[in-house]
C-alpha cells in the first residue's frame, strides 16, 4: 500500500490539506483583501503540481498577491520581469569560462539563472518575445532545463506563477496556444468589491506593517501532492470530465452545433488531466476524500478558457470562452445513467 493511500474515512488526509489552507490564507489576509476565489484556485493548483496565469488590469494586486504567497512557504523564490529585451540565457542560466589560478586551467561552469527556484513569479510573460518565452516550456513540463548538452534538473515543488495585462496589446506578444496549454489554470483576476477597496484604501494609506510568516516547507508541500495524486476517482468522473472536454473538439462525433459554428480549436488531453487532478485536490480543501461533479464543473472554467480558440464568428458576435462552458456545462448531464444513456454522448464514448 502506497505511503499515503487514501480511504474514504482518512481524516487525517483532510486535516492536513485543510490546515494548510487555513495557514496560509490567514498569512496571506495580512496583506490581501477578498480575492478568495483566485487564492483558493492557486492552493488548488499548487497542491496539484500545476502553474497558473494571472489575468487583470493593473493595480489588482497580482504580483503583490503571488510574492505574499511565496513568503507563507518556506522555499526559494524568483521574480522575472519580463521586457522585451529579456533573452532566454536570462531566466536558463549560461556556461561560463572560468580559471582555476592554482593551475592556471579554464573550465566551462554553469551559472544557474532565476528558474532555479521553487517558485518562479513570471511578471507581465506576454512582454517578452516568444524566444524567451519557449524558454520556460521545458522547465515547466519537464522539471528541467537543457543548456547546451547538459540537461539540469530544477528543485521540486516547482510553481509558476506568471501575470499578464490584457488591456495593453502594443508592445506585447500573446502566448501560443502551445505554452497556455502548460498552464493549470487562467485566473481572472477581477476588481474588488465596495467594502474590500475601502479596506485596500484604509490599509494601504495607513502605517499598518504586515508580519507574514512561512508556514509549509518544501517536504510538506510534496506530502501534500502525493496525498492529492491518492484521492479515488469514479469511472463516473472520469468520463464526465472527458464528456466536457471532447465536445470542445470541432468536427469530432457528439459535439454540439454550437460548438460547430463558435470554435476553431478544441482542448486536448492537459485539459481532462487536470479537471481531475485540481478536482482531486479542491475536494480535500473542501473536506471530502471523494470527487464529485461539482469539483469538476468548479474548475471548468478556469481550466478551459486558456485552451480554447474562438471561431471568427464567436469573436465578432462577442462570445466568451467562459461562456461557451457555461452553455456546455448546462447540456452535460451530471448523473450516469443520463449520460450514458444519451445517444449523443454515445458518440462520444464510442469515438
């Protein structure tokens, strides 16, 4: 039986990922206020082994937000600043020449870059030229980064936490479909509401010194995914999560008319990964050993709204990506017997 193996009755299990929570949320409410909907969504992604990209306008806290995360864990941190002129060997590191004065002989050294940290806060990713962001694709898939022919593998956990402004399109260059695909989740981080901006105001202009503190270590956050990994998933699950994403997939069996005539491109496979894993670690946050369908159509959004290409009619009629899964998620039935028993989703089984 694996270290951690879960039953339907290991409390300790829900104690552990709750109490994590709680720490860290009551470090992070010294200094954040409200955006408990982004928070909740990075501890998912963080307890699932993912990344995430933040979206919003300036002055949303996103950056102050990530950097207060990184100090409530007690691991190594870097900010990249993203700019233009930002070169891969910036954020990968380089070999250098280096003389030994005892013998008077050079050797190659690797300089490590700002990747080789546990928690990588990507800032403004989309003002970098796609050169310099392909650099981070390796590092966040495989773990590890290839310079020259020497392959050197990053510390676990391994978190990227990147921001961009989607208000600001001249001097950008939005991500390829390719690297959004690395990412967990999409956060839309939205403005905040009356009473949580006069707390900004009241805290932001008075004397106030926050005390934050680090509350989880590298090896309980490890514990913490393998606990996640564990949690049983039904058959049931499985194939709902599957149901959403493959009638994202254009000209596939099942999918529905809409989806026909408001998307070009589709999820792939990442996407039913991680629905299940993020809803995986979101029922233990909410004190459940199971995962039901609800996990699933929470993360929906988040995990979906980065990998999915609008037609050219969607994007001139105004349609959303969130709001193409909302209509998506109102025709997938949520018990079994329904959805097996749909001749459309039949299709999709059988395909």
């Amino acid at each position: 039986m694996p270290k951690h193996e879960l039953s339907t009755q290991d409390d300790a299990a829900i104690e552990k990922h709750r109490n994590a929570k709680q720490k860290i949320t009551d470090q992070l409410s010294q200094v954040i206020v409200g955006q408990t909907h982004v928070i909740d969504e990075l501890l998912i992604s963080l307890f699932s082994r993912g990344h995430c990209l933040l979206e919003g306008v300036p002055g949303l806290a996103k950056t102050l937000m990530i950097s207060t995360l990184s100090r409530t864990l007690n691991l190594s941190f870097s900010r990249i600043q993203f700019t233009p002129d930002l070169m891969p060997a910036d954020i990968t590191g380089t070999d250098v020449i280096e003389e030994n004065r005892s013998t008077g002989t050079r050797d190659f050294r690797f300089l490590e870059g700002p990747l080789f940290s546990n928690v990588i806060l990507a800032d403004e990713i989309n003002r970098t030229p796609p050169k310099t962001q392909a650099a981070l694709l390796e590092a966040m898939q495989e773990r590890q980064v290839t310079v020259g022919r020497v392959r050197h593998e990053l510390a676990e956990p391994f978190f990227v936490l990147a921001t961009q402004n989607p208000i600001e399109q001249e001097g950008t260059y939005p991500l390829p479909e390719a690297q959004q695909d690395r990412f967990m989740f999409k956060i839309f981080v939205r403005y905040p509401s009356f009473d949580e901006e006069f707390e900004v105001a009241r805290r932001t202009t008075s004397t106030m010194i926050d005390s934050v503190e680090p509350v989880l270590n590298a090896e309980e956050i490890i514990e913490l995914q393998q606990i996640v990994r564990e949690v049983p998933v039904s058959d049931h699950i499985i194939r709902y999560a599957l149901s959403l994403v493959r009638q994202t997939r254009v000209r596939e069996p099942g999918a529905p008319e809409f989806v026909e005539e408001q998307l070009g491109w589709g999820a792939g496979p990442r996407a039913v990964q991680f629905l299940i894993i993020g809803s995986k670690a979101r029922a233990l946050l909410q004190g459940r050993t199971h995962v039901t369908c609800e996990d699933i159509q929470a993360l929906a959004k988040p995990v979906l709204r980065h990998r999915l290409v609008m037609s050219f009619t969607a994007e001139s009629e105004g349609v959303t990506p969130d709001e193409l899964v909302e209509r998506i998620l109102a025709i997938t039935p949520t018990k079994e017997d329904e959805l097996t028993g749909d001749p459309r989703f039949q299709k999709i089984f059988a395909s």
